[in-house]
C-alpha cells in the first residue's frame, strides 16, 4: 500500500534541484515556468520560484498534456489561462506571457481557440474553462 501511495504522489509532484537541494514541486501548482539564459525559473500558485538548471525541453517531458509550450522560453499551465490576447496568453494572476508565431496553433489547439485568423489585429478570446 505504501508504494501504491508512492507512486501516486510521484505523478502528482516533479522534482527539481535548486541550488543543489532536490526540491518536489505539485504539478497542479505549477502556473508556468521560463528560462532566462541557461536558468528555469518555475513560478507556483503559492508565490514561490524555483530556480534550476534544467533545460525548458527537459523540464516540459515531465508535465502532463495540460501544459502548453507557447513560447521558445516559456511553458504554460493551460489551466491557469484567463485570456488568450494575441501576441500574449493572460494569466489568472495577471502575469502576461508571450505566445510566439511559432507556437500559436498548439497553444489555440490546447485551449480550445476556434476560428482564429492570424493577422497583425490584437484579438481576444476568453478562455472557459
């Protein structure tokens, strides 16, 4: 019973060293995560970042379909988009982070966007979720 308990934990947390302590983060707190030269930073719900040396590749392998690479330099918890406004996805702590043209269709794909024309317009669609 106990390794049943353990296994379901570990699909509920990531691990992650920061500044050489491993430290377990819960996925569902995760809001995104960006990398800054050769460091990712990965902002929580709760206020925190952690800083570590993983790769933003790495890093995306280990998180559920729910997140939604909208950026070269960010991931996001598409669950904790309120609006997507061409070129940016709004966050529901108000935090704007940038949707690349590269990106653009998986991150409409993954939050559901129909109909969307991609022009030079800034567009808004709310996102229900």
């Amino acid at each position: 019973a106990i390794h049943n308990y353990k296994a379901e934990l570990d699909t509920k947390r990531i691990s992650v060293y920061c500044g050489g302590i491993k430290c377990f983060i819960l996925i569902e707190d995760i809001i995104f995560a960006e990398v800054l030269g050769r460091t990712l930073f990965i902002h929580t719900v709760q206020g925190n970042i952690y800083k570590t040396n993983c790769s933003l590749k790495k890093f995306s392998e280990k998180l559920p379909s729910w997140f939604v690479r909208t950026h070269n330099s960010y991931i996001v918890n598409k669950r904790q988009v309120s609006v997507l406004e061409y070129p940016e996805c709004i966050l529901r702590n108000g935090e704007r982070i940038p949707v690349s043209r590269h990106y653009r269709q998986e991150v409409c794909r993954k939050l559901s966007v129909q109909n969307v024309i991609y022009d030079n317009r800034m567009t808004s669609y709310d996102i229900n979720m």
